[in-house]
C-alpha cells in the first residue's frame, strides 16, 4: 500500500485539519515536522513562542501515536533547505504524495512553491489546502477583481459567502493499521512560568473555547474591552499555532448563540468579526507582499521621519516603554502583562502601539518586532496589521490625528483601576480617581525607575512614609507636546 506524508506546520492538530484527515483517506500517512529555529529567530520568534510551539508538537505526537502515526522530525537552518530535506524523506519512506495546509507569509509562500516543484520534477503528488482561512486569500474581491483594502466591505462580502458547509468541522481520522516505523525524539523546550499560563494541546484549547462560549461569549461586546473582566476568548495562541481553526471557532460561536453569530449587534456576532478580520489580514499578506517584507502598507509613510533609536533620548523612552516604566499607569501595565504572561488584552495593544508609535514616536517596526519577541500568540498577519493600524500606516487604519489619550482611555476601560493594582502594585494604595494619572508628587526620575527594574519596587529611597510611592516614575513626555509633534511628522509627508 502507497503511503503518504503528511507535512504538519503551523496546524499542529488532528480534527478539522483539512490536509491530515484527507491524506487519511489516501492510505497509510506518516507526519513530518520541519524543525528549523534558526529561521524562526529571522521571523522574529522568541523564546516563549518557539517553546510553546514545540509543547504543542509534543502533544501532538501523543495524538498521533494513538492514531499510529508515527512522526519524523527534519532539523533544517532555514526555509531554502526544507524542499530537499522533504523530498529526501519522502523517497526514503516511500510515499506517493505529499499533503500540507497552505501558509500565507511571503517567505513561507516561497517555501511551499519549490517544495512543490521539486516533488513533482520527482514524480511524486502535492496537495495542498485551505486551512488557516475560510475563503483562500484572492477569492473574496471587489466587483473590480481587487483585493479589498477596508475591512467592512470586505466583512460584509465574506458573510454573504459563507455556507453552512463553512461551519462544520472535519473530524480526527481513524486509527490506521499498526506500522514498524518509530517516532523520531522532538526538540526539548524550556518551560517558564509564562508557558504555565498556556498548557499544550487540543483538549486544553477546546476546553478554554467552551468556557469562553458558555460565560462570556454573548457578552463579548460589552465586555471585550476592559482588561480587568475575562471577557475575551484567549485562545489567540491557540489559533496562531493551529492547535484551533477558525472553523472550529465559528462553529462554536453558532452553537452558543443560537445562530445569531453573524449580527453584530449581538456578543457572538462581534467576536466572530474579529475573526474575519484576522482572516482579512491574512488576505492582504497575498495580495501586497510588501506587508511580509516590513514595507509599510501605505507606501507615502516610508517618508514619516520618526525619532532616532540611536538617541540616548529615544533609547531610554524606548526602555522605559519595554519595561513598563513610562509614568502612564495604563500602558505600564499592559506592558507589564505582556512580559509577565506573554500576552496583552487587545485593547491595550492598540493602546500601547498608538503609544509608542504616536506619542513616542519610535517606528512602529521596532514596536512589532517586540510584539513578535515576547507574544506567545505573535502571529506576523495581526501582528502586523494591528500596529500598523495604530500608526496610521497600514490598511484602513486608524486616521493619523487619532491619537488615544492614555488617561481617559484608562478610566474609560479600567474605571476601578483593578487591571492597573494588578501590574502596578505600587500605585495599588491610590483612590480610583487617582490611579489613571497619579499625582505628580508621587513620582520620581524616570531613569531611576529604569534602573531599579531589578531592584525592590517597593523600597523606600525618598524616605517617603509609604515606600510604594516611591517607585513609580514621572510621565516620560507631555502628551499635547507629544501630539503636536506627530501631527506635524504626518502633515509633513501630506
């Protein structure tokens, strides 16, 4: 019997996993991962990402070995050298074909293209299938056959193509018949206490759906922007590693609400749009490649003259935004979750991108990149699509005289100061009125709280009578002087 190799990558499950369930229904399959963490660390992963990716590569050779699938493992330095590695295995196994789910990324686009030229030049089959999206990117278009760059239009035409084939799943493959092949040892990973928060595996991602569906999901409208209420899903790490698919989601998001997930007046229907704007972003990685290549979508803000990171000035804003320690207590504390965690609610990354790419203005690459390095769910499509939405250089941005301010977004969304206790404990003893902007004898040198990030946030150098107030720093910029200062770097390039 003919077998086939299965090439898992970024869709490390079994159910609805379009290209391993049909591969299944070819004859016996073994399952391959590429392994290549240099190339990673090109694409910008960092360490929480890479070990959380391979956790779930371990999790997903549990499940496989109950299928009796056995799973091989090439270690490769980068993408140029996967065709040949591939070919190589599959001439050693024996297989007929090759079966993957397609990748959107520029490199990774370029990747798959020459592994498929080099299988057929060898007379072996290549299937490859839509899966990190419901419609392959291209095939929802304006009446005038382009991509769409604004995000409701888009929305709209992606809803009225959706079918209820859309919604149902495809289930994990049967069990095969036993094999003499072994599984090959998977990379080790580091754990941290960061990883802790996000344990590997299906049924872990499925269990945080259902719970998400069944407390808070038809609720997400009213809740889904204030940090302090676990009103989000979080299961964006899942979905960037393809331990959950969109599918799945929708189904979900169908079932509990009583198939009002398509109304955006209701919780259901405003979650279910973000996913399809983290399906539009995927579209625009294919129809302007630029967006892989840290171009910026808007090409006339290549121009924008940002501040140089080579000023010791713009280094130590940078720093103090890094690690928390800017004196603006709600963008410190988002950034504090972010490191603590290795994610950020999403209304505090438009905050602190908007932040650090307006008020500081610092390119937003140099945001982006630190996005990538410390998201567990970094994901360069949103990633990308998000900061560049905030720094009113990407597709259907945000205008570039919108500038959030920090202060009223703070009370607006954290109006008891919880999220903020909870990431700033030394502004914990202020009344909630005081918390968003902390009154300005409460701070101190915003270098000196740099340089105490290692030391006792709580210690009393000041001799203050209460020591917690002397670890928080002063605002870092005056936010009118800050806004003027963007407006005219903008109106610059008109």
């Amino acid at each position: 019997m003919p077998r086939q190799l299965m090439w898992f990558r970024n869709d490390l499950r079994v159910e609805d996993n379009p290209a391993f369930f049909q591969a299944c229904q070819q004859s016996e399959v073994v399952a391959v991962f590429v392994h290549s963490p240099e190339q990673w660390q090109e694409h910008g992963w960092g360490a929480l990402k890479t070990a959380f990716v391979l956790s779930n590569l371990h999790s997903l050779q549990q499940q496989l070995s109950k299928l009796n699938i056995p799973l091989k493992l090439l270690t490769i330095t980068d993408f140029t050298a996967a065709p040949a590695a591939l070919l190589n295995l599959a001439q050693e196994l024996g297989v007929s074909g090759l079966f993957f789910n397609d990748e959107y990324e520029f490199n990774e686009q370029q990747r798959d293209n020459q592994v498929v030229t080099e299988f057929t030049k060898a007379g072996l089959d290549v299937e490859r299938f839509t899966d990190q999206v419901i419609f392959e990117p291209g095939r929802i278009r304006t009446g005038k056959g382009d991509f769409y760059t604004v995000f409701t239009p888009f929305y709209r035409n992606w809803l009225s193509q959706l079918k209820p084939e859309h919604l149902v799943p495809l289930p994990a493959p049967k069990a095969q018949a036993s094999t003499q092949l072994a599984n090959d040892p998977l990379p080790a990973f580091v754990s941290s206490q960061q990883l802790e928060h996000w344990p590997a595996g299906e049924a872990v991602a499925h269990q945080k759906l259902q719970d998400f569906c069944e407390k808070a999901l038809n609720n997400y409208d009213q809740q889904r922007d204030f940090p302090a209420i676990e009103g989000t899903s979080q299961v964006s790490a899942y979905l960037a590693a393809g331990v959950l698919s969109s599918r799945q989601c929708l189904a979900a998001a169908q079932m509990h609400s009583a198939g009002r997930f398509m109304d955006k007046s209701t919780g259901a229907g405003v979650w279910v749009s973000e996913l399809v704007w983290r399906e539009f972003y995927r579209h625009l990685l294919i129809g302007f490649p630029r967006i892989s290549k840290g171009r910026a979508f808007k090409p006339a803000t290549e121009k924008l003259a940002w501040r140089s990171i080579e000023n010791s000035k713009v280094q130590r804003d940078l720093q103090a935004w890094q690690t928390g320690q800017t004196g603006f207590p709600i963008i410190d504390a988002a950034m504090r979750q972010l490191l603590e965690t290795g994610w950020m609610h999403n209304r505090l990354r438009m905050l602190v991108a908007m932040f650090l790419s307006k008020n500081l203005l610092i390119d937003w690459r140099v945001g982006e990149a630190f996005f990538m390095q410390h998201l567990i769910d970094g994901d360069l499509a949103a990633n990308n699509g998000g900061w560049q939405w905030a720094a009113s250089t990407g597709t259907d941005a945000v205008p570039y005289f919108r500038i959030f301010n920090p202060y009223t977004q703070s009370a607006k969304f954290d109006p008891e100061g919880k999220f903020i206790r909870r990431y700033v404990p030394e502004l914990a003893h202020l009344t909630n009125k005081q918390i968003h902007q902390p009154p300005a004898n409460l701070s101190f040198n915003q270098q000196q709280a740099v340089d105490k990030l290692t030391g006792d946030l709580f210690s009393n150098e000041s001799g203050n009578e209460d020591g917690k107030r002397s670890s928080y720093p002063a605002p870092i910029i005056d936010l009118k002087l800050s806004r003027d200062r963007v407006m005219q770097a903008f109106e610059a390039i008109k």
